[in-house]
C-alpha cells in the first residue's frame, strides 16, 4: 500500500504538523488527514510506503519497525534531508481549485440535456 501525502493541502505550521503526523502514523490505515491525497493499492501487503509532497519536494519512506519509532515520536520531518518550511500559505487556495474540478463520477457520466 501506498500513502500520498501533501502537506500544501494544510496551513498547519510546522509544530502542528509534526504532531498531526506523529499521530496518524500510529495508526496509518485507520484514521485520516486532509494531507492524504491518495491510497494506491500497489498489491504489496507486507510493506507500506508513503510519498510526501512538500516545499516542492518530495520525500520516500517506508514504514519499518525502525521508522515507525521516529515518526510516531517526531513526525515526518525526522526523516527529511533538508529543512522544512515551518509556517504553510495557500491551501484554502488550493481547495478551492479542487472544489472547481468536475468530480469522478461528473467526468465518467456526463448528464446530457
């Protein structure tokens, strides 16, 4: 399984997303965060990995016994290579584009007049 995460969706600064992180990656598969853009099934029921789209980069990891103790203590940005960007702008912008686009089902079945 594959998790996509993408922190332009949230202004949360830096502190609360590290908290918001450390939480659902105690429990990834059974909770939820407006951050998850994506749940791709990959056929892989041993591992599981997540993508994380943030400061235009994006960061890969996969959750093992030796990552699930830093991350549940310290959120994703322990296993970041650079420095994140502590306070966030922009996402109620770009929940709004996304409320624009026509929905899955709009697209798959047109209504015709």
């Amino acid at each position: 399984m594959i998790i996509v995460m993408d922190r332009g969706l949230c202004d949360a600064d830096l502190a609360f997303c590290a908290r918001c992180s450390a939480t659902f990656f105690q429990k990834p598969m059974g909770t939820d965060r407006p951050c998850v853009v994506d749940v791709i099934d990959d056929g892989d029921d041993e591992v599981l990995a997540f993508v994380l789209l943030t400061d235009g980069r994006t960061l890969r990891f996969h959750l093992t016994d030796q990552t699930a103790e830093g991350l549940e203590l310290e959120g994703w940005e322990f296993l970041a290579d650079f420095e994140p960007a502590l306070m966030r702008r922009g996402a109620a912008d770009k929940w709004r584009a996304l409320a624009r686009q026509p929905h899955a089902t709009e697209r798959a079945n047109p209504v015709r007049a």
